[in-house]
C-alpha cells in the first residue's frame, strides 16, 4: 500500500508544482530566462501527471471489466 500513496503524493505533489508554475508565470514577474525554464519544467510536470490519470484509467478499465463488471451483473441477477 505504500507505493500506491507514494504514487498518490508524487501527483499531487506534481499538481502542486504545476499550479505554483502557473501562478508565477501569470504574475509576470519571471524573467525570460526562467519563464522557459518554467515552462519546460511545467512540460514536464503535465506529462508526468498525464501518465498517472492514463494509469489510473488503465486499472479503472481492468476493474470494470473484471471485479466491478461481475459485482453489478450478481447484484442486477438478484433483482430479477
């Protein structure tokens, strides 16, 4: 379970960062040497946080149809 919430808090985390880089950006009070740095570090941070929301869809996708798929189908069977 540690890895999981480890992998929870480096998105967040990331989120964090990302929201941070924005605001700084918006504000206007980068030079342009480090608004580029900004903004590829911003790159960076949005590809890693695709990647995580494309793994949890992944598991979501196996759930539903496994587990999840099998759990409605057993309590829909009992309706009937």
């Amino acid at each position: 379970m540690a890895g999981k919430s480890q992998k929870s808090a480096g998105y967040e985390s990331a989120m964090a960062e990302l929201e941070q880089i924005v605001a700084d950006m918006e504000a206007g009070k980068l030079s342009l040497e480090d608004t580029l740095a900004a903004y590829k570090r911003g790159a960076e941070l949005l590809s890693f946080c695709r990647g995580k929301l494309e793994d949890a869809q992944q598991q979501v996708r196996v759930l539903e149809d496994g587990v999840l798929k099998d759990f409605s189908a057993g309590g829909e069977a009992g309706t009937n």
